[in-house]
C-alpha cells in the first residue's frame, strides 16, 4: 500500500509524497489508539478475572448460562447450575458480564 502511494506521487512533489506519509502514519496511530490498545486492555481485564475465580463464585458463561463455580483445573471449570446438575466448561468460555443477585 506504501508503495502504491510512493509511486503515485510525481518526481517532482516531494512535499506530496511527504504529507501522504505523514497522513498514513497518523492512521495507523489512531488505528492504535482507539482500536487496537482498548481492545488489550479488555482481554488482560478478562483475563484477571478469569486468574481470580475462586470455588463459589456466581458466574455467566459466554453462552448465557448461569452458575456457581464448583471446581476450577487448568484449563477448565465445572458449574453447578442446578441441584446436583455439573457441567464442565474450559475457562475461556467464562466472560466477565455482570452477574446479579437473585436471591
């Protein structure tokens, strides 16, 4: 894509070539900054979460289900979503929504 653009430019328009790489540049750094660094932060927030799970914890799953944790291994966790009803999930699909008290 740069070169596609270094090579539009005129021999004799280096101030044109020069402003078009500066305009390139200064994308890719709003491409980073509203995109790419809010999006990593999100994950390792995610990630944190998931790290912090402890037995007994109320959580969601990314498909909607509801649960206690009841046993965390590795790279799994068991959630008990009804009485004596288990069912064992690997740890990405445990999201960070929030969970309200139905008491």
């Amino acid at each position: 894509m740069l070169s596609i653009l270094l090579q539009a430019a005129a021999p004799g328009q280096g101030g044109s070539m020069m402003s078009s790489l500066v305009m390139i540049v200064l994308i890719f750094v709003i491409f980073y900054f509203f995109m790419i660094r809010p999006q990593r932060k999100r994950q390792k927030e995610l990630d944190n979460f998931r790290a912090s799970l402890q037995v007994g914890d109320q959580v969601v799953t990314i498909g909607g289900i509801y649960g206690k944790v009841a046993e965390i291994g590795a790279d799994y966790i068991v959630l008990e979503v009804s009485n004596n009803v288990k069912i064992k999930f690997d740890k990405n699909a445990i999201s960070n929504g929030s969970m309200q008290n139905n008491n």
